[in-house]
C-alpha cells in the first residue's frame, strides 16, 4: 500500500475512472464521494513519464499588462498601481545617488526597448546568472501600437530592488520589483521544467 507524502508537486486532476467509466468531477460533492471511496484503497503505480516543459519569458510591461500584474500579485486597484509607478518615473531620492527616476514612462503599449536597456540587461544577466540564461528577445508590436514610448522598465538595472528598499515605500518596493523582474526576466532564456506523469490503479476504480 503506498503512503501519501506532501511534495511540492503541481498536480492536475481532471478525469477518474470509476467502474470503468471515466468521470468529469463537477462540484464539491462529487470530489468528497470519491475521496471516500479512496481513503481504505490500496493503489498501484501503472506507469511513470518524466518528460521536459520550456516556458518563453513574458515581454517587459505595457501600461494594461503592468496593471493586470499589479492586480492579480500585489492586490493593487488600477488608480494606486498608476499612483505609485507615477512616483517611481517622477523619481525618488536614492542614498548615494540623489535624485533618481526609477522607471520609464508608465503610459504606453509597447513591447520594446532600447539598444542601451538591452546592453545592460545583458550584462546584468551574465553577470549574476551566466551566459547560457541570457537570450536577446525582440517582442512583436500589436498591430494598433503606437509604440511611441519603450515599454515600462527599470532606468538604472544596476538598481535593484534590494539594494534601494530602504529608500522606497513598501508599495514602491513592491511594484518596482514587479517591474524590475519582469524586464530582466524578458531577457532571459526560457524556463526549463521537469514534469512528471504518474497513472495510478486500484481495485474499485
């Protein structure tokens, strides 16, 4: 009989089979049902598949992807993310630096960014994680961008979040970083995933 260890795995679950039919689990109730037809079951491991997932990064923010992220990870309405990353452009006093604008313009819809931002994008990658996980990424315009202004990232990539949260607000520290680690991340190779695909049988279902 095989014991039930809590690891740090994804698991999705969609279909069952039971009594030799498969089963689409719709609601609570149906989920708890055969919960309790499993917890006395003894079950057999049928077939293990290890196989490879790549993710491509996300492009740097736009002004919408910027406050849909800001949104969904850090609970921000549209008005404060717009009013904190409005005092991130106009710019901070930064200890050693005097005053500094920390972003680019935060009102655009566009992709792209300049020579200067990708030369130290680059640096800044190797620097810290190695030359295999830089990749020089170029993201395709919406067809009605007006790709007047780069896209919203950091001015300085040698200021980090860490390295000046002392000087920001907890608000600023927390849609800087946003901010910061999707520009670096969209400038980086793709992310490599092991995934794991393990079939389970039992007697009664």
């Amino acid at each position: 009989m095989l014991n039930l260890v809590k690891i740090k795995i994804y698991l999705k679950l969609s279909l069952l089979e039971k009594i030799g039919k498969k089963q689409e689990l719709k609601n609570e109730e149906e989920v708890k049902s055969i919960l309790k037809v499993i917890e006395k079951e003894k079950f057999i491991v049928k077939d293990i598949k290890k196989s490879e997932k790549k993710r491509s990064p996300a492009p740097p923010f736009t002004t919408s992807t910027m406050q849909q992220e800001a949104s969904r990870k850090l609970g921000f309405t549209l008005k404060k993310t717009m009013s904190v990353a409005q005092g991130l452009y106009e710019g901070l006093k930064i200890e050693g630096k005097g005053h500094v604008g920390l972003i680019t313009y935060m009102r655009t819809d566009s992709t792209r960014i300049s020579d200067v931002a990708r030369a130290a994008s680059k640096k800044q990658i190797e620097e810290i994680y190695g030359k295999e996980y830089y990749e020089n990424r170029y993201f395709k315009a919406k067809a009605d961008s007006q790709d007047a202004h780069e896209a919203i990232r950091p001015t300085y990539i040698d200021l980090t979040p860490d390295s000046i949260k002392k000087d920001l607000t907890p608000d600023q520290y927390k849609l800087y970083k946003l901010i910061y680690n999707r520009f670096l991340a969209s400038q980086m190779s793709n992310a490599i995933f092991d995934t794991v695909a393990v079939s389970i049988d039992s007697r009664r279902i």
